[in-house]
C-alpha cells in the first residue's frame, strides 16, 4: 500500500515592521524653533528687499508711555511726574520695541562691525529683508545705514525689556538743585553733579518707584535694571 506523503511544512518568518516615526504637527514644529521668534524658513529671494535706510521707518518703535505694560506703566508715569513737578527736562527716546525692530536694529548692528557675515543672518517671520548684497562692503555698508539711522550706540537685544514694554530710554537734566519727591512722598533734594540722568542720588529716587537705572546705558531704565 503506497504511503501517503504529507507536505512538508515550510518555515515562514514573520517580517517585523519598524514603527513609523510620528510626523511632528506643525504645532509642534512651532514650539522648536527659536524663541527670539526667528522664522524656520527664510521669506523666498522674490519677498525680499534689500537692506539699507528704508527699514528704519518699519516696525516703528513708541515713545509713549501708554505702550509700556503692566504695573511698570504706572511706576514710570508717577516717576516721570515727580520729575516733571521739579522742573526737570525729559526727553524720551523709546519704551515699546516692536521684535521685528528689535531683529532689524540687532543684526544690523552686528554685520556693520563685522561680527556675522550677512548671509549667517537667521530669517524673521514678517520681515522681508535680503542682508546680502553684491559684496561684503555693500552689506555693511547699508546695515551701517541702518544703525546711523536708528541713532544706535549700542547693540539691541533681539529680547529686552524694551520689547516686553517694561523700559524707557529717556534723558533727563535741570538746572542748580532738584528738589523731587520719592515715592515715600519725601522730597530729595539733589545738589550734586551731574545735573543730569546720570545722577546716583536721581537713580535712588527712580528705584523707589520701581524704574531701575541701568549705569552702564546712559538712557535707560527698566523695571529691574536690565
């Protein structure tokens, strides 16, 4: 009697598939990129325009002290009152940065004294600005336009407490002795020189506000001197 064969049984092996890498949502793709709030892409070679004095009227900045934020628009307007009922003259330069000013005013400086070639220079959302141009003395030629133009004699922060609107870039000066109040209601009488913002008795009298001078820029004072 023939014997009746039974097929072999073949060995299978089971592929096991790697598990896909989740796609990064474009929420997520947000959350990593830069908090100065520098672009992931650069705005494409046809949006951009060319740097120089132009940029300086964009993104205008405030001289208003409305446009300062929280408790420190308060504290900055009563100290500016008390300079005001002891004569003094204050000329404000700045409070509010936009960020894209900040971005422009920062990179121009830094490429008009050659610390960052032109085209190392990270893109911004909404600004539109092409730093490159036919060569290296064009490019820092038309940043140095935008730093004559901003009035710049020092570097911007791309973060500050000017673009959280908690500083004030003022001058300040007055003629023979101040007599101003502090924030106690005590009166300071202020006889010693300088007559001006730089004064260490003046800086007494702004902190007791809560508007911190930071010595080592002449204009500006801050909420915590920074």
């Amino acid at each position: 009697m023939p014997r009746s064969s039974k097929p072999s049984a073949k060995k299978t092996t089971a592929l096991r598939k790697k598990p896909a890498k989740p796609s990064r949502t474009p929420a997520a793709r947000r959350a990593s990129r830069s908090k100065s709030g520098l672009a992931e892409e650069a705005p494409s070679a046809a949006t951009r325009e060319l740097s120089g004095g132009i940029w300086v009227a964009r993104f205008k900045g405030s001289k208003s002290l409305d446009d300062l934020k929280g408790n420190f628009q308060a504290m900055a307007k009563a100290f500016l009152q008390a300079l005001a009922d002891a004569g003094a003259n204050v000329t404000i330069a700045a409070t509010f940065r936009p960020p894209e000013r900040a971005y422009l005013m920062h990179f121009a400086w830094e490429i008009a004294h050659g610390n960052i070639s032109p085209r190392d220079v990270p893109a911004m959302a909404g600004v539109a600005i092409e730093w490159v141009h036919g060569n290296a003395a064009a490019s820092r030629a038309a940043a140095q336009e935008m730093v004559d133009g901003y009035g710049m004699a020092f570097i911007a922060a791309l973060r500050s407490r000017h673009t959280e609107g908690r500083a004030i870039d003022m001058s300040i000066s007055w003629l023979g002795r101040l007599d101003i109040r502090n924030a106690q209601g005590q009166v300071v009488a202020i006889a010693t020189t300088p007559r001006t913002g730089a004064n260490p008795r003046l800086h007494d009298v702004g902190r007791s506000y809560g508007v911190v001078k930071l010595v080592s820029d002449p204009p500006h004072w801050s909420s915590d001197g920074h």
